[in-house]
C-alpha cells in the first residue's frame, strides 16, 4: 500500500506545490479533480481569504491539503481554524514543527514537513511528523543556500528514515516521477508545472515565460541572506544575482507580476522543470501524462528485470 495515498485521499501520489496566492481552490481543485492532490496556501498571509479557500475546498467534497508556513503565520489563528475545519492532510514547512504536531494531531490530521536537508528532516521525525517532503535545490521558490539535489538528499533521507517521502524540486512529468520511486520516494509534489497550467491563475506572460525558460533558465539569488529563493533569469533577476543580496521588499510587487503579467515587478519563482517545460497543459493533461509516463517507464523497468538484463 503506498502510505502517501493513504494519508492523503488522493487517488495518485502527485501533490500541487503551495505557491502563494497562485495555489487558492481554482487551481486545487483542478488538480483534486485530476486525481492528484490540490493544496491551499496560507504563506500569503492573508488569512481571512486563505480560510475562505479552504472552505470552497471542503465544500467541494474533493480531497485536499493545507500548507502552513510556520515562519510566515502572523499568529496561531489559521492553526486554530485548521484544527477546527476539518483538514485530514497538512504540510507544514519554514521553521520547525515541534510545536504544531500536537495540536494537528489531535484533530486528527496527517501531517508531513517540507526538509531541504538531513538534519532538519531527522529532527522532525523525532519531533512526530508522518512524512516528509524531500526538496531538493531545482525547486523553485524558497530555498535551502547551500544546494543539495534532489537525486542526493532523497537518497541521503531514505537511508536514514522510514516515514514515506514525497519528492519536490526537478519533478515535472511521469520521468521524473519513476526517478523519484526509484530513489525512495513514495509521491511527488509538483510547483513550476502547476503554475504553467491552464487553471493557475497567473498570467500569460508568466506561463509563457516558463514554457519558454531554458534548464539554465534560472537563478538562486540572495544566497548570502534570507530569503533565498530561486527564479527566473529576467533583467530584474539578473542585477540582483551580479549584487548577490536583494532588497527586503523585492516582493512586495508579486502580485503584479503573478496576475498583471509585469515580468519585472518581482522575481518570478520558478524551477529548473522550466527547461522540461514546453507548453500549458490542463492540470487532467499533466497529472494523466505523468502516470502514464511513470507506468511506462516503470514496465520497461520491470521487465529488464524479469530478464535480469539491461537492455
């Protein structure tokens, strides 16, 4: 039984990454329909409409999840609410989780912790957590500074741990997924692809400019202070990345890059995957292309096995 499936409801282990403001109940829903699991972001800050989404959500009847960035919660109201609502499944991530594991537990909720290393992902498990997710340094987004590939630390973590894994970062279609089982994992959680569908809510521009990015496409920036995140190579970007520290208010103009389409109003958050990236699917497309491509891979797999052979 994959334990990823059981905590979560989903009917595949492919998890929608919690972008802020982008992952609300139009894109969750999409993927929850699609067989995978949507998620709802909460690192917006804006609690009232994050608990508004997570409402349309359990109304919906779909199955679904909750981020909670410990960091970035104002204070322990959308907790409270979590608990009080209903969630079955949160991620939590930005800090440690020592302290929600109890509360999330009594409500009865499965509760994995986003890791970018070894050590953060042994403390958590000491601490309660049910699962963790792997993230590796292609991921867009926030970021570990001191990188650490996916293809190593799901290795590194499943040498050490027995809780399931879910894979995040460089995963964006049924290749990546088959690489991430092989390695340990038992689900993946998917962000740059999700933003580049039909159902996110950013505009044109950004998904064209993911479907146009290159797999040199992007850079870490801000690795001598925080937050260290990883985007797109735009003009923007690229005197941040010469300077090597980016102002604290670099994106507070997110909102007009995510839904006005201004490409230079804040750094776009976004993977490596850009460069596997060629066009926007509907989130049916992707999660259907990544499980057949998983289970294609995965049969030849199988019977270069049965032969005892490598083709």
């Amino acid at each position: 039984m994959n334990r990823v499936l059981a905590h979560c409801g989903a009917r595949y282990p492919i998890l929608q990454a919690p972008m802020g403001w982008i992952a609300r109940a139009p894109l969750a829903a999409a993927v929850s329909r699609a067989g995978g699991l949507g998620i709802i972001e909460t690192s917006s800050g804006e609690t009232a409409n994050c608990q508004a989404e997570i409402l349309k959500m359990r109304e919906l009847g779909l199955p679904f999840g909750v981020n909670l960035p410990i960091r970035f919660l104002k204070d322990e109201a959308m907790l409270r609410f979590v608990c009080e609502s209903g969630v079955r499944f949160v991620t939590t991530s930005a800090g440690s989780p020592a302290k929600f594991i109890a509360p999330l537990k009594a409500a009865g909720i499965v509760v994995y912790h986003a890791v970018p290393t070894v050590e953060t992902a042994l403390k958590c498990v000491e601490a309660g957590v049910d699962g963790l997710v792997v993230e590796g340094a292609e991921g867009g987004g926030f970021k570990n500074p001191e990188e650490v590939s996916t293809l190593v630390l799901l290795q590194a973590i499943r040498a050490r741990v027995g809780v399931p894994l879910i894979a995040a970062g460089g995963i964006c279609d049924g290749r990546g997924m088959a690489a991430a089982f092989a390695l340990g994992a038992e689900g993946i959680q998917m962000g740059t692809r999700f933003v580049g569908c039909a159902e996110s809510p950013v505009h044109d521009n950004f998904k064209a400019a993911i479907c146009s990015a290159t797999e040199t496409g992007t850079w870490v920036l801000n690795r001598k202070a925080s937050p260290c995140i990883r985007a797109l190579k735009t003009a923007g970007t690229q005197a941040i990345h010469e300077e090597g520290r980016m102002p604290a208010d670099v994106l507070s103009r997110v909102q007009d890059l995510y839904f006005g389409g201004d490409m230079d109003a804040a750094p776009a958050l976004a993977g490596q995957t850009v460069g596997l990236i060629d066009r926007v699917k509907s989130a049916q497309e992707i999660i259907d292309d990544t499980v057949n491509g998983f289970f294609e891979i995965t049969e030849r797999m199988a019977r270069l096995t049965a032969q005892r052979s490598f083709g």
